[in-house]
C-alpha cells in the first residue's frame, strides 16, 4: 500500500467517507552542497522513495484541523484553529508545521477551511527532511482544495517553495533555507537537483544510482539546535565584509577582517561551492564523486563543526569497509550520512557500519539505500 492509499484510507476511517484528494511529498538526500543554501550558494539534492502524504477535504467553518497518523497506528488530532486567527507561537509542536502553510496561504488568498489526515515513513529528526515534507504535501493539499493547480495558471513550485520556507522560518521558528522545500517540490525521478539558490535557476542531472543512506538515529531540532548560531556566523561575515551574501565570496576577497571564529565557516561555504560544481561536472562525466563527499564531510566536520560523534563513526567505518565516499547530509548535530558504495561492498560496508556502532555501544543505525525518486504532486 501506497502511502497516499493508506493516508485516504485512514481519512475514510476517520471521517467516514472519502476525502476530495490525497497530494503527497517525499523526504530528501542532499547529495553536496550543505549549509550552502541560505548563503545563496550551490546545492544538489533529490528525492528520496519515502513520503509524506495528506488526505484532505474542505470544511465549511473557515477551520484547519489536522489528524497525523505515526508508526503505531494510533492517531494524534490536533484542534481545530479558525484559518482568520492563525499566528506565530499560537500553535505548537507538529501541528504548527501544517498550519504554519495555511498561514501562509492565507496571505494568498486561500482561506478556506480543510480536514487533513496525515500519514509518511520519512525518518523524523533523521536529516531527510521529513518537516518539509509534511509542509509540501499540505501546501499542494489546500492550493488542490481550492482549485488551484501549480504551473497552470497557479503559482510556480518556486513560489510554493518559498510560502514553505515562510511557514518554516517565520511560524513554527526554524532558521531553514530554501533546499528542503525546493528538493521535496522539484525534483524529479533519476536525477539530483543542481539548484542556484542566489539566481533560482535549476537544471536535472541525471543521477540514478543508489545511495547507502545512514541513519544514526541521533535526533536533532533545528528550531533549538547550534543551527541557527552557523547562520548567524555566516550572516555576520558577511557583513563584515560588505558582501550581500558568502556567496560573493571571491578568490581576492580579504577575509582579513574577520574574526578567527568566522573564518571556518566562511571557508567552508566558498569550498563547498567549489564542490558542489566538481560534483555536477564528475556526473555529466561519469566520473567518481566519492572523494568529493568525503571532502565536504572533513569541511562540515572540522570547519563547520555541525558533525557528530555517530555521524563520523558511520563515514569512518564505511569508507574503511569499501565505501567509494561518505558524508553527512543535513543539518547536523545528528541525523543522517550518506555513502556511495560499489554493489559488492554493500553487504560489507553494511556489516561495518554496524560493528562500528556495537563496539562503542551506540544506538544501532538503521540503513537503508535510496535511489532518487518523484518529487511531490497530487496522487489522488
């Protein structure tokens, strides 16, 4: 079962008959280019094969009420909240990530009242973007409910893209970037997403070859997390050097007057660009890209400092097991690794990776691999 066949079905269960449609979004893997999108920078992510979907159907009292639906089958209902009176901090925990879009919306002019039913199998606090999913699949949900159809006369999937970020920054107060929303939202089947997040110009790759993915299971929240003292570093260089943003960071730029902490931040965003263009070129090539991800891993780990012991355990031991290269993807802190690996050393770096986990007594990772998949649209 789908999970937009299982999300109607739990709204039948819920609501005794069928919602109007389901719309659904899928979490993502950022292959390179972290930390890089809110510095206008590069980045290249795609979509992974699990998704959040939303079943849903309009009310006539001007309310949003949402029902989420976790692995143990038990429903969570949030209450109703009239779509006129929502704002910041009026509505908490996972229920502000779905209202915080109708918020937004309601700025464009939609303002109807909709019943949704929520359910997904993105890993949560995993660095795969499950929030951003949820807020995709909404956002598409309540346009759908009004008759609006993105492209067609509709807003464009950047726009969307961009309410997300509103709704993720400005309500629920998670300092994100443009990556998460634009990836769940654009990407397409068998290939990474180049996306120019300063110019919004955005070009397919082709890219069909599974990723080991790694998930540590060390939980993370960027909305409390060291997250948002990075962007604030990086938004403070930037000033100081009286650039719009580390993106116009060049070669002769005198990072003189910089502070000895803000220089490694700054290093890493201009040499994770640099990466993210190696890494488009090895893939219109053919290539390796592996040395290029184990590159921006020493970056996020030494100079960017948002690594972990767990993270670096799961990129030590799989590329000592026969990983052609790995790194963490995400925000950090926590969350998830990536690893390109050969089809025979998969089972090897698999068994490494959990070894290496048993012997320091670490929680054991789960892992899965992943090939880029369809991004978010309507499925009923």
């Amino acid at each position: 079962m789908t999970q937009a066949d299982r999300a109607a079905q739990r709204y039948r269960e819920s609501h005794g008959h069928a919602p109007v449609g389901v719309w659904s979004a899928p979490g993502r893997v950022n292959l390179i280019g972290e930390h890089t999108d809110y510095n206008n920078g590069l980045v290249l992510p795609f979509a992974l094969p699990h998704r959040v979907a939303v079943a849903a159907a309009p009310r006539a009292d001007g309310r949003i009420s949402a029902t989420t639906v976790g692995d143990d089958g038990l429903p969570q209902r949030a209450r109703a909240v009239p779509i006129a009176e929502l704002a910041p901090g009026r509505v908490t925990g996972w229920a502000a990530y779905a209202y915080g879009v109708a918020w937004v919306l309601r700025e464009a002019g939609i303002t109807s009242g909709a019943e949704l039913v929520i359910t997904g199998d993105v890993p949560t606090g995993a660095g795969l973007s499950s929030s951003h999913a949820l807020q995709c699949a909404v956002a598409l949900a309540l346009l759908g409910l009004a008759g609006t159809v993105p492209g067609d006369g509709g807003p464009t999937l950047a726009e969307i893209a961009e309410w997300v970020r509103r709704s993720e920054n400005d309500f629920v107060g998670a300092p994100t970037g443009l990556l998460d929303q634009t990836a769940s939202l654009r990407c397409v089947e068998g290939h990474a997403l180049f996306l120019d997040v300063r110019s919004g110009e955005a070009e397919q790759i082709p890219f069909d070859a599974p990723v080991l993915v790694i998930d540590t299971r060390v939980r993370h929240a960027l909305a409390d997390s060291a997250y948002g003292d990075r962007r604030r570093g990086c938004e403070r260089a930037a000033e100081l050097l009286g650039l719009p943003s580390l993106r116009e960071v060049a070669p002769d730029t005198d990072l003189g007057r910089l502070p000895a902490d803000l220089l490694p931040l700054v290093r890493h965003v201009v040499t994770e660009n640099e990466r993210v263009l190696a890494t488009v070129a090895a893939l219109r090539e053919g290539t390796a890209i592996g040395p290029l991800l184990s590159a921006s891993h020493a970056s996020l780990r030494d100079d960017y400092r948002v690594s972990c012991r767990e993270l670096d355990v799961a990129v030590e031991a799989a590329e000592s097991a026969g990983a052609l290269g790995a790194r963490m993807t995400g925000g950090g802190f926590g969350g998830s690794a990536i690893a390109v690996v050969p089809p025979a050393a998969e089972q090897a770096v698999r068994a490494a990776v959990l070894a290496a986990f048993a012997e320091r007594s670490l929680t054991a990772p789960r892992l899965f691999t992943a090939a880029p998949s369809p991004g978010a649209g309507r499925d009923h």
